[in-house]
C-alpha cells in the first residue's frame, strides 16, 4: 500500500481503471492512468483575462497548476465547494508536453475496472453533455458511468475550436 493517502495506487490493468468523481449529481470517470494525486480544494489564484474554462492557479506541492472548470464545458451551474470538494490532480498532455492539471470535483466515488469493450456508446439524442468529450458509458451497480475522453475533455478551449 502507498504511504501518501492521496496517492493513487491500482492493481490490475490501469487502462481499463478509471476513478469515479461526482459532479452536479452525475457520475463521471476519468482513467486513473491521468490520475496524480487527490487533494483538498487549495487557493485559488485568478488568472487575469483567463479563459473561463480555465480561470485560476493553484499551487499543488510546489507545482503550479491550471484549475480547469469541468462544469462549465459540460454546460453545467458553477460549483459550491462543499466538505467532500476535492481537486484531482491530473497529469495530460497539453500542446505536445506532459502537464499537471487540476480540476474540483463535488466528491471523489472510487476506482473501477471499465474494460473498454464493455463502454457503450453515447447516443446523440438525449444527452445534455457534448458527446464529443465523452468516451463512452459504463454501468455498475444499475447506474451508469459517464467516462471522459480526458484528452478532449481537459482540452484548451483554442485546440477544441480547431478541430471543429
């Protein structure tokens, strides 16, 4: 087992791992091979002119890192850090270089195993989130995952007008 309680440790094949996280009340992953570390919400530092779904710094163990807003590319209200707020810490590659990204989430689920085969695809018509940034859907328990294309989803707001 890690010594650090907010290191992410995983058995198995980490591509099909993801880590759940809450937020508006919906279930979305991530896969834990971008996953850092989870922390506390931390200071904010706003960025002046900074786009919105990037509006602030926060300083994560000496590293700064980019605060992104998840809510609002998903088209979702602003959050409200409540007692179980935490920031994943995330490690993505942004413009060709490997960078630390943070992001808030309403609560942090769990790990667990998505093979790959098993997402199923998310049908244009009646989802309220751009099926653009989402991988696919996975269930557990009865309820349904929604697993983030975290290249597409953490994206600079440029790089997904340019591809369009």
């Amino acid at each position: 087992m890690n010594a650090d309680p907010n290191m992410i440790e995983t058995e198995g094949d980490s591509d099909d791992m993801v880590l759940t996280f809450l937020l508006d009340g919906e279930t979305f992953a991530i896969p834990v091979a971008h996953v850092v570390e989870i922390v506390d919400p931390q200071p904010v530092t706003r960025a002046p002119c900074a786009d919105p779904f990037a509006p602030g710094l926060i300083n994560v163990r000496g590293v700064i890192a980019p605060l992104v807003d998840l809510r609002q590319r998903l088209g979702m209200k602003p959050a409200v850090i409540g007692q179980s707020s935490r920031v994943i810490v995330l490690n993505l590659m942004v413009g060709g270089e490997a960078t630390k990204v943070a992001m808030l989430a309403d609560d942090v689920d769990d790990i667990a195993d998505t093979p790959t085969a098993d997402l199923e695809t998310v049908p244009e018509l009646g989802v309220r989130w751009p099926t653009h940034l989402i991988r696919g859907v996975a269930k557990k328990n009865g309820a349904l995952i929604i697993v983030l294309d975290a290249e597409t989803a953490f994206a600079p707001t440029q790089s997904l007008h340019s591809e369009t």
